[in-house]
C-alpha cells in the first residue's frame, strides 16, 4: 500500500503544479478576472495619484539655473598686517570665495540672482550646467527686495520658463534648485507652506513665498520651480537656528523678481513710488483713543516735511482706511501698493480726520534710496 502512495505521489505533485501555472495564465477560465484587467485597474488608480516623477520638469528647468562663484579682494586688517606681506602671498590666498547660485531669464544672457550673493564682489563667475563658464557683468542692483541683475556673453543659453499665475496655492508641489554648499546643481522638493510672508525684517519690501524644500547655503539666487518646471520664485533666505535647512525657506515671487529686473535692465535701478509717511497699525486700543468705531486702517505717525502726503494735507493721527479705492490693510501692503505707483500720478487717500471722513489727493514723489 506504502508502495502503491509513493509511486502515485509524484505524478500527483506534477499534476498540481501544472493546474496552478493552467490558472495563473488563463484565470478566465475558472472565472477569475483577467490579468489585462486587473492591471488596467491598477493603473488607472494611479492615474489619479497625480505624478509619481518630477523628473520632467527638472530637465526643462535645470539648464536655466546657474552657480554663481564671486571673489573679492582681502583686506588688510586694523593693524596693515596684511599689507605688509600680501605680495609673497599667491593671488589665491589673498582673495576670498563665496558661491551661490542664477537664473537665466532671457536667452541674451540676462541672470537674475540675490544682492547678498554678489554683494562686494570684484569678479562673478557664472557656471552653466552643460559646463561653460563665463565673467558677468552686474547690470545693477536691488538692495530693498535683495535682487541683482547679471549679465554674461554666451551663444545658446537656455532661458526659464515662468509660470504666469498671479497667485501660488499652499499646498502646491515645488522644488529647489540650487548649488547648495557648493556641491553643485541639486533639487529639493517640498510644498509652498505660505504665501505673502512679511514683516519678518530681512528686507525694506516682504512678499516672500515660504517653501518646506530644503534650501541651504549656495542656494540663494537660484530657483524655485513648480512640477512642471515653470519659475515660481528666487530662493533668498532660510529661517534656521543652525544654519541648515529646518523646512522654513523664503522665495521672492517671481512677479516680483521679474518687475525689478526689467526696471534694473531700463533705468540701472529700480524708480518706486513715495508719499513720505510713516504709519502704525489701528489696534483696538488706538481705535478706542480716538474714538473710532473702525477696526481696519493705517495710523499717520509722522510725515516727512514737504513729502508728497505732507503737501497734500494729511496730518498725524489721521487714519488712512482706502489707497486709491483698495482698503488700507496694513502699512507694508500699503507701501507695496504705492511703490508700484508710477512718480507723478495722482492717488487719492481716503482718511478719518477726529472722527469725520475726509479725502486728499497726493501726487506720488520718487523713493528716496534708504539704503546702500
């Protein structure tokens, strides 16, 4: 009987085997689903994943984004010590290094990059990524929005793509792309966390988009992209108690970028618009001083004599609620929003004088340069 088991075991395992590799072939014919099917399904759940692969649009954006290599002279301390033994010294060993990084923005060899990054610099040394390398030449420079204008003479040079929305959603897919620490050209990715971030004193004009991608030191200058590689924005700046990446990084938005660029490129620098007043916020506790029922506006704090809101009447404690028909939300949109004004228009202010309404007309004067 032993026997009579064994020789028919084999035979039966054979048997077996071939019916499961039958079913796994041809599952229709047990009246299990198709593989083609079932395959069909999977990939149509994943068609609704959204991308699984930013690898597209780094290609378009990457060639764009350039590092950015600066030197300048050492010089010598309090005490002339290096003066007196600067000549033994190699040309190297009496200069000092710092990196960053570009983005081209038109294929006549326009860069844009931060101010910080080429900020003292003798000479800017512009790499491509396809491995030319290049001196540029500074057009001009942006100190209040931390922008700089470069120029270099190459053939052929692959220009960004911008995104032409007006606004940038939180939540939306970007990535870094940069020379952090002088690694060379490397991409982060993460989310735009907030947008319209200011008041955070790293600039006179703040209207910074906040990006959880890692951006490191080498990346200021270079871009911030959308997934399909479209310019969002100019890395500048990273909020870090240690000097790395802690998932808090600041962009300026590439409308911005843009609109200093092109007045840098026309004029040398950039004309912005001025009243000549400071103001504060309308807490509630002013509100309540003044006797105002108001909750939104902008305190006059001081004028500047003989400044464009001076002339046209205004006086301190008035309370400033519309610019030009737009609600006064804050002193930094207000600023922005008369910046953006061209010198010599005329921009009406809606205030509140003691409790009563009243308007003035002021013609916008030219900023005056604040810092250097």
């Amino acid at each position: 009987m032993n026997a009579l088991l064994r020789s028919m075991g084999w035979p039966v395992v054979c048997g077996i085997l071939l019916a499961l590799l039958i079913i796994q072939q041809f599952p229709q014919w047990i009246g299990l689903p198709a593989h083609d099917i079932v395959l069909r399904e999977v990939s149509a759940q994943r068609s609704n994943m959204g991308l699984v692969s930013y690898s597209r649009g780094v290609e378009r954006a990457s060639p764009a984004v350039a590092n950015i290599y600066t030197s300048k002279a050492v010089e010598p301390g309090a005490d002339g010590s290096l003066r007196d033994y600067a000549d033994s010294l190699p040309a190297p060993a009496r200069r000092q290094s710092s990196l960053g990084s570009a983005v081209i923005l038109n294929p006549d060899g326009y860069l844009l990059t931060n101010n910080h990054v080429i900020a003292g610099a003798d000479e800017i040394l512009v790499a491509l990524k396809d491995g030319r390398e290049a001196l540029a030449t500074l057009i001009g420079t942006d100190p209040e929005t931390d922008l700089a204008v470069l120029k270099i003479d190459l053939p052929n040079l692959p220009a960004i793509t911008i995104d032409s929305r007006d606004e940038q959603r939180i939540g939306d897919v970007v990535m870094a792309i940069g020379n952090p620490f002088g690694l060379g050209q490397t991409v982060t990715m993460g989310i735009i966390s907030a947008t319209g971030r200011n008041q955070l004193g790293l600039n006179t004009y703040e209207d910074f988009i906040q990006t959880d991608a890692a951006i490191n030191q080498g990346n200021s200058g270079g871009a911030l992209v959308d997934a399909e590689g479209n310019l969002i924005g100019i890395n500048t700046a990273i909020f870090s108690q240690s000097g790395a990446a802690q998932g808090i990084g600041f962009a300026i938005p590439v409308r911005l970028a843009v609109e200093v660029m092109q007045a840098i490129i026309q004029h040398g620098h950039v004309i912005r618009g001025w009243l000549g007043v400071e103001v504060q916020p309308l807490t509630p506790e002013l509100a309540e001083s003044f006797g105002l029922e108001v909750s939104q506006g902008i305190v006059v704090a001081s004028l500047y004599r003989n400044g464009p809101a001076w002339n046209a009447g205004l006086l301190p404690g008035d309370v400033i609620l519309k610019i030009d028909g737009e609600p006064a939300t804050s002193g930094r949109q207000a600023m922005n929003q008369v910046a953006r004004a061209k010198p010599g228009d005329s921009i009406r202010l809606d205030v509140l004088r003691n409790g009563e309404p009243a308007s003035f007309t002021a013609e916008v004067g030219v900023r005056p340069s604040f810092r250097t």
